[in-house]
C-alpha cells in the first residue's frame, strides 16, 4: 500500500520568509509525487512534480521540492512568501504500476503581513 | 485545451434522496478518477477509471454509490439514498496516461445533504 503524511496540518509564516512545507510517503514501487495547491473556492493546481528524473524539482510560482528516496520525503520549500501564497497545499503520491492518486490530509499556509 | 467539466456546481438535497454528478474529461485522457473532499480533509478516492473499466473501487461505499464511465469518456457517480456523512465536494479529474503525467482537476461539486 502507498501513503503520504503531511507533517504539519497548519503553517503559519511572515510575508518575505522561507516556506516548509513536510511531506513523508510510503510506497512498494517507485512512486511519482506531486505537490497541489488549492486555494479558497478554487480548483487545485498542480504546482511542481517528480517523476524519477532530477531530484531537485522546480514548480511555479517560486516553489521547489528535493525527493529524498532515504528518507522518504518530497518536502516543499520557498525562499520568500508572498500574502498570495495563502492557501492549502496538498502532497500525492501515484505508484508507478497503478497510476493511483492518493492525497495526504493537507497542509494549510498561512501568511501575515 | 478545455479543462475537466462538472455538473452541477451546487446541489442541496434531502437525506435519503438521490444525486448524480456528472464529469467530461479532458479528450484523449484515459484515466479518470473521482475523489470525495470533506471540509478540512484531503480529496479522498472513490474510484479510478483506466477507459471505461475500473482499476480501483475500494473506497467507494457500494451500498449507496455507484459510478460509470460509459464508452471510455463522461463519468456519472450517483448517490442513492444520501446521508447528512455525505456532505462534501465531489472532485473528477483526469490523467492522460502513467505516472510520469500529472492529473487535471474539475472545479467540483459542492454537496449538501439536509
């Protein structure tokens, strides 16, 4: 079976700041991992995916993630917050032979001015 | 290229009526999957469609849930009776093909059971 954990339900950080978002997964097979991002009353949006090429993986809006295969983890980092990030953030994991989708429970962002 | 639609945007109903939903996706994506949001919680999934067989139903609580996708492209899922437990936004999205391809997602339905 395939799993993300999303460490942290709520995030709250200063405009201008750093991001961290965790995530963890488990999975048997080589997964692929996606981080989307879905703000209020809006549809979710993919912001950047690793699909087993460069670990290091670029998305929009200023948004990266480093998949760490030791330690199972596809954290999401920003070097700057905008008040436009405000939103939830969502990490999914999809097996490679099954082409799955499963969400971890999400990660709300909070930016102060 | 149009996006994945959904009908209706809305829908408020009785406990123990019924709903159905309707999804249309992207042309020439063969997965099609159907997730359940609660408020607060991470989309949940319901089925996974590859064409018009299903790969995975195992969270689809079969006693009152039922999907299709006839014919590999429009997916209907239907609630029959609802519950007030099944308040929560219906998602379908749709993926052209393995894992190296991101899925597309429809705006949702917003369900509310009274």
């Amino acid at each position: 079976a395939q799993s993300v954990t999303q460490l942290d339900s709520h995030v709250s950080v200063s405009e201008g700041t750093p991001v961290l978002l965790r995530c963890n997964y488990s999975s048997s097979y080589s997964p692929s991992l996606f981080w989307y991002v879905q703000h209020p009353n809006k549809g979710l949006q993919l912001l950047l995916k690793y699909t087993s090429a460069a670990t290091l993986v670029k998305g929009i809006n200023g948004f990266e993630a480093e998949f760490k295969k030791s330690e199972t983890s596809f954290h999401l980092t920003k070097p700057s917050a905008h008040m436009s990030d405000a939103a939830e953030y969502f990490c999914v994991v999809s097996r490679y032979n099954n082409n799955d989708m499963r969400f971890g429970a999400g990660t709300r962002l909070t930016v102060k001015p | 290229e149009a996006g994945v639609a959904q009908s209706p945007r809305y829908k408020i109903i009785e406990k123990r009526q019924s709903v159905a939903f309707w999804c249309n996706p992207i042309s020439g994506h063969a997965t099609l999957y159907w997730y359940q949001q609660i408020l607060g919680q991470g989309p949940k999934l319901l089925i996974q469609f590859q064409n018009n067989g299903v790969v995975d139903d195992s969270q689809l609580p079969k006693d009152r849930f039922s999907a299709e996708r006839l014919k590999g492209v429009d997916s209907t899922l239907k609630i029959q009776p609802a519950k007030l437990e099944d308040s929560a936004v219906y998602l379908c999205a749709s993926r052209r093909g393995r894992t190296n391809t991101e899925a597309f997602f429809g705006q949702g339905t917003r369900l509310t059971v009274v």
